[in-house]
DNA sequence: TTCAATGTTTAGAC
DNA sequence: GGTCTAAACATTGA
C-alpha cells in the first residue's frame, strides 16, 4: 500500500517521537522480516529518521540503520501512552490489541514506548545495515530521483522516462528506478490530473505532456501528504489526524462511478498486471 | 470458488 | 537489448 505519500506520512510522525528514544529490546516473531542479529540494535539510540522512495530509515548511534519496506501490507504501528500512530496498510485491526497475528517484529524503545512491525502478507522486511554503505545498498542506488525534491524538473521527468520510449506512460511511471516513489494509486491519480491517457507511450508524449505531468505528480503527492496519505482508520492519532487521502482520489478504486469532470464514467484496465484506473473521455 | 489487493523480482517468450 | 506476460512471495476478504 504504503507508497510515498503513506510512507512520508509515518516518517513524519516517528520522527516527531521515536528521536532520541533507545532501542531497548526487540522480539521478532518472524525471522524472515528482521533476518538480522537483534542485539546488534538493542541498547541504541535511534538519531535519526528518513524515507528514499517508499522505505524508510532509522539511524542509529552505532552506525548501523534498520531500512524498513512495507510492501503490499506492511503497517508501523507506535503505541505510547494510551494512544498510538499508525502508518502503512490500513486494516480494522491496526486500532485494536497489540500485538495482534500480523506482528511480525516488536522494537521495545524506551519511555515505555512500543514500535509493532505489521505484515499480513509477510512480503515487507526490516534489515539492518551500516549506515555509510546504504547507498551501495541494490535497494537504494539503483533508484530515480525524488519527484518532491527541488531539483526534479518536468526535463528530469522527460529525461528519466524516456529511458523506456517504448512503455506506455502508466507502467513507466511505477518503474522506481526511473522515478521514486509512485505506485499504483498516484500513477492513476497524476495522469488524471494531467490528461493523459494511460496507455500512451513515452515517445508519444509532447514536452507539454510532461510538463502538465510534472505538475500533476507534484499536486497528487502533496495532497495526499496534506491529508495524511491514503491509510484509512478509525482511530485517530495524537495529532487528531487520519488518512483520508482516498475521499478525494479522482480515478482510484472507482470503476464504474461517475468522473469528476465529465459525464462519463471511471473504467479500469490492466497493465503490467496491474489494475489503471482512468476517464476514457477526459484522458487522451 | 475465484479473483484482486497501495510492491518487487525473476524467468521465458517473442 | 527491449518489452510483455506470468508467476512467485502469503494472506485475507469480497
């Protein structure tokens, strides 16, 4: 689920509480999510907490990183107090007793604080890696640039898709080695907002596509970061917020319903295995 | 019962 | 080499 907006959504709200915090124990109860030595990471102290596409770091004081993917249905739950944040795949039971039979990893921090790693489908991880080589890391480097960055311009755009002229413009977009951090949802949402038939190749795009897609990008991520990513829950964070990116989403999951800019109606197709959801009358 | 699910990687075919 | 499809990972829920 998590994508970058959901992603960054949970990194700013750890970030806010976990820094400075130890690790004081860890419990994992799936070796295949933390495949890593737990008492390398025990006793430290988090200083630090990133994303880079959609995974998201925790540095620690001993030089080493926890890198976490959520993947399909990944969630990080922060429990302290008597509240919690909640980030990642929203299920009913992310409000309810902790740990629950999608826990996979439990960090103990400290300040009676817990930190649960959630992953229905169990293809998520957590590794732990020395923090000065995570960009040798093939998770990492082989990734495109951050579409919210300063420097990503509607030219990088052109210049990183055209690297698959071929490919139609929907299934280039989800390709994080071209760019980072847009998934199944955003592809949809951004080609709305920019017009654009999701089956146009790259070739095919003039450089007013690509600017108008640059824009649309930029727009559907930072709305969906405003509103707290996509993560729908009952329960409401210690900021009083929930995700509720999804209320506002234009195409997404809505096959059949009604377009927002014309009378025609929102049609899904596949491509790459993937559902697209696009206004066949609005997008060309 | 069958299909699809906010992700990624890999194997095979053309 | 480029591009496409299907499958794999594992589980749940419509």
């Amino acid at each position: 689920m998590p994508e970058l907006p959901e992603v960054e959504t949970i990194k700013r709200g750890l970030e806010k509480k976990i820094v400075g915090l130890s690790i004081t124990r860890v419990e994992v109860l799936n070796k295949k999510s933390f495949p890593a030595q737990t008492s390398l990471v025990e006793g430290h102290k988090i200083i630090k907490v990133w994303r880079r596409a959609k995974m998201l770091g925790i540095d620690l004081d001993n030089d080493l990183s926890l890198l976490i993917h959520l993947k399909m249905s990944g969630q990080l739950i922060l429990v302290y107090d008597h509240q919690r944040l909640i980030g990642g795949h929203p299920t009913l039971d992310m409000a309810g007793q902790m740990p629950n039979k999608a826990t996979r990893v439990i960090f103990y921090l400290s300040k009676s604080q817990t930190l649960y790693f959630n992953d229905q489908r169990k293809f998520g991880w957590v590794k732990l890696l020395p923090t000065a080589k995570l960009n040798e890391q093939k998770e990492l480097q082989a990734l495109g640039p951050e579409p919210l960055e300063k420097s990503f311009t509607w030219e990088v755009l052109k210049d990183r898709l055209s690297k698959h002229p071929q490919i139609p413009i929907k299934v280039a977009l989800m390709d994080q080695a071209s760019v980072a951090g847009i998934g199944n949802i955003y592809a949809s949402e951004s080609l709305f907002l920019a017009r654009i038939d999701p089956k146009r190749k790259i070739n095919r795009l003039s450089d007013k596509d690509f600017q108008q897609l640059d824009k649309a990008i930029k727009d559907a991520l930072n709305l969906s970061i405003k509103y707290g990513g996509s993560t729908r829950t009952h329960f409401v964070d210690a900021q009083g917020k929930k995700g509720r990116f999804l209320d506002f989403a234009h195409v997404y999951n809505r096959e059949g319903q009604a377009c927002h800019d014309c009378p025609g109606e929102v049609k899904r197709i596949t491509q790459a295995g993937r559902s697209t959801f696009y206004c066949p009358s609005c997008q060309h």
